[in-house]
C-alpha cells in the first residue's frame, strides 16, 4: 500500500506542487480538467494513496470523466477554518490514479540506494534542483529562492507580536494604543493605503480613527489640526498620509507632528537621531527594509550594498540603517553603502550593482533593475510600487522597481510587488505606535507633551 505522502514537494505525472505543506494553499491538476481548492486537512486526507474503496473510488472517479460529477454540490466546508470547495461527498473522487504500487516500488528503490550510497561514508546528495520544484542554483548549491510571500510571512509575524504586546499592555490597566491619521484630498493611492492601515491597527487590537480633510483645506488649518491632535492624551500615534497638495509644504507639516506622537518617524528630530545611530521612531518603509534583512539572516557586515534612490523618506534612512555602525545604541548593519539617484547614468548603475551583495530598489522606475544588472546569488528587495497598464489585459496592475522575472533567477532572495515590502511597512507602523503609546504613558514630558 502506498504510504502517505509527507508534505514535501514531488512531481508525479505532471503535477506540479510549488509549496510545502502546511503553506500550499493551490494544486495544478494532473490531466483532469476540473480543479478542486481544498483546505489543509482535507488536503491532507486526499494525499494518501490507499487501495481498497478510496483509491477504487478515485480511479472509477476519473476514468468517468470525474467521478461524482452526476452527483455534483459544489458545496462549501469549513475545513481548518477555512472555506473548502468540495465535490459530492468524498473530495478525493475526482483524483486521478496514483499508480500507488508502481510510485511506492520506485521510492523504495531510491531510498534503499540512498541509504547504502551514505553508508560507504559518502555524503547524502542534495534534493533535486529545477524550476518546476522552486529551487535553484545558485554559487553551485542547491537553495530555495525566498520569494513570493515571504514579505507578507514576516508582516503576519510582526503584527502578531505587536497583537501580543497590546493585549498584555492593555491587561496591565493601561489604556489601548490609538492611532489618528490625518487624509487630506482624494487620491485613491493613499485612501487605499489609510485603509489598509486601519485594517492593521483593528488586527492588532490598536483603535484607529481616519480623519478625512477636503484637498483645498488651507495650511494653516492643517497645521491647527495638527496642533489639536498633540495636544489629545487620548491620541497615542499621529500620521498625515502623503503627498499632499501642492499648496501644502509637507516638510512643515511632518515637522509639526510632534516626535514622540510621529509614528511616520518624519519630524526632523526623529531623522536627526536616527542619523546620530540613537534610538527613536524609524520610518516605517525602512524599518520593514531593515526588518526583513535581519529576521531572514541576509548578511550585511562588510557587505556591498546598492541603494536605488535618494528620497528623505525610504532611500536615504535606509541606506543609514545598512552602514551604521552595529555597535550603538541603535545598531547599523556595517555595510558599504552607494546610493544612486536619477542623475546616476544607467551603465554606471550597473557597474555597482553586478558587485552587490544586496540591492535595495527605491527608485519609483518600473523594471530599472534587470537580470544582466545583477550578481548570482545576490538579495534584491524591491519597495518601489509602480501603476502601469498590464500589455495582455489593458487594465492597471502594480510592479516594483525591479524585473521579478528575471532577478529571480540569479538571486538568493527577492521581493516581490506586491506582497513584499508593503506589508511590512504597515506592520512596523503598528510597532511605532505601540513605541509612542508606552512613551507618552510613562514618559509624558520627554515628549513635549503638556497636560491639558
């Protein structure tokens, strides 16, 4: 009888899994042509190849052309929590026949030679190596590329630490965190940016409001509004959503913010401490950047280091957080850092990048990073987000600064647009204003805040 499979990747008559369980959320079909979406369990279930009446039924299944599908609901399960499309009674009717006899022979062929090969004193070899398994090569081993969801992983687990801290916070007697954002106009970007962040701050137990402005609101009005919400002990986190209009001076603005409440980590004094290697609040994207570079293990002592882009905001406090100095208060990642900007001439680009160990694309220029522009083996993060109209559909789609396409092939870890930086971003926006909510209740005068 063939054994249950263990959750690894395989390829099997064509079947191609592209993850690992517990993470596999979608299969391709073998030859049938209906696809079935299954949650873990039942998933689960349907890997194990029996004999008897599930394999029988499974065979009947798709020699008919689909097995149930006389008796077919279409209904919906709740399986491990999550909704399961299942057809007719029993999910693994239409699963094609597994050869179970002819798979477990050959298996137990290959683990035996395995088994003596390694007893002679050789070493174990690697897992196969191709495309259709997710592996490459890269520096003539076999790795894994850390793609695809790999930013979104890490926001899950940022926010559920922050969702930790919040309610151990609150169960102490103190006051949940709250978060004001300021949205001024109506620029669809940054209302779909607010939301996702009130989205976050509800997740992590943080309340949140959304103060909503008209795009010819005055700058004096602006800033008086401002002044009111430092001056609220009840408000704990304070961001204005950018770009604002052109009238609007945003550098006035992020400096009106008063530091200790300036989740963005905008207001000069903020920049200036992170410059000086102190510890303060770290704007958001380049916290997230800084984030994923630590918690992935992507070395940076001595490194070579590219930053694509020079903006106040995410090129220039990135490129700090790489080259500081790791032994200060606030530790540095002791790269060497070059930054490049929109007078960088293309060719000389390259030249530092095919040296990079690690290439941080915050240039806002769809596919300004290529293949041929990069080392193997390199880490590439891509923050730049981009709206372009898609050439196969016509419609607007996002990308990043960065040729996914291409780059993954040759590096070691990339991110993907979307799903990458983005979420981090919002996740380390949820982290400061748990920063600021501790700071104000325990520190009220460091932060220039006077009691009402």
């Amino acid at each position: 009888m063939c054994s249950d499979w263990d959750g690894s990747e395989r390829n099997l008559k064509g079947a191609v899994w592209r993850r690992a369980l517990p993470d596999f959320e979608e299969y391709r079909q073998y030859e049938s042509p209906s696809v079935i979406s299954l949650g873990e369990e039942v998933l689960r279930s349907s890997l194990s190849c029996r004999t008897g009446e599930g394999a029988g039924a499974a065979q009947k299944g798709h020699l008919a052309g689909g097995g149930g599908r006389e008796a077919e609901s279409s209904s919906l399960a709740k399986v491990g929590g999550r909704g399961v499309a299942t057809r007719g009674a029993d999910p693994r009717a239409t699963w094609p026949p597994l050869k179970c006899r002819r798979v477990e022979a050959e298996k137990s062929s290959k683990q035996g030679a395995t088994k003596q090969w390694v007893s002679e004193g050789n070493r174990r070899p690697p897992r196969p190596t191709s495309s259709s398994t997710g592996y490459v090569r890269t520096g003539g081993t076999a790795r894994r590329p850390r793609a695809g969801s790999r930013g979104s992983k890490l926001a899950r687990q940022i926010r559920q630490e922050a969702k930790s801290d919040v309610e151990q916070w609150v169960s102490e007697g103190n006051r949940r965190p709250h978060l004001s954002v300021v949205l001024v106009g109506d620029n669809p970007g940054s209302h779909s940016y607010v939301l996702n962040k009130t989205k976050a701050a509800a997740d992590v137990g943080i309340s949140s409001e959304t103060i909503l402005k008209p795009a010819d609101i005055s700058e004096k009005q602006l800033l008086e509004l401002i002044d009111k919400l430092n001056n609220d002990s009840n408000v704990d986190g304070l961001l204005v959503q950018l770009p604002l209009p052109e009238h609007i001076d945003e550098r006035k603005v992020c400096n009106a913010v008063v530091p200790g409440k300036d989740v963005d980590g905008f207001h000069v004094v903020n920049v200036g401490k992170m410059c000086l290697d102190q510890r303060t609040m770290l704007p958001a994207t380049p916290s997230g950047v800084w984030e994923i570079i630590k918690r992935t293990g992507i070395p940076t002592l001595g490194k070579n280091v590219v930053v694509a882009g020079r903006s106040k905001n995410v090129g220039m406090p990135i490129a700090m957080l790489l080259h500081t100095d790791g032994r200060h208060e606030r530790p540095g990642g002791d790269a060497t850092v070059t930054i490049s900007h929109r007078y960088t001439p293309k060719d000389q680009l390259r030249q530092h990048t095919q040296i990079a160990d690690i290439v941080v694309a915050a240039a806002g220029i769809p596919n300004l990073i290529t293949a041929d522009m990069i080392k193997e083996g390199a880490a590439v993060i891509d923050v730049g987000i981009n709206r372009v109209q898609d050439p196969v559909t016509g419609k607007p789609k996002l990308v990043g600064d960065v040729d996914f396409e291409g780059v993954k092939r040759k590096a070691s870890f990339i991110t993907p647009v979307p799903g990458g930086v983005g979420p981090m971003t919002v996740a380390m926006l949820m982290k400061n204003t748990i920063i600021a909510a501790k700071k104000l209740l325990t520190k009220p005068a460091a932060l220039g805040i006077t009691a009402p």
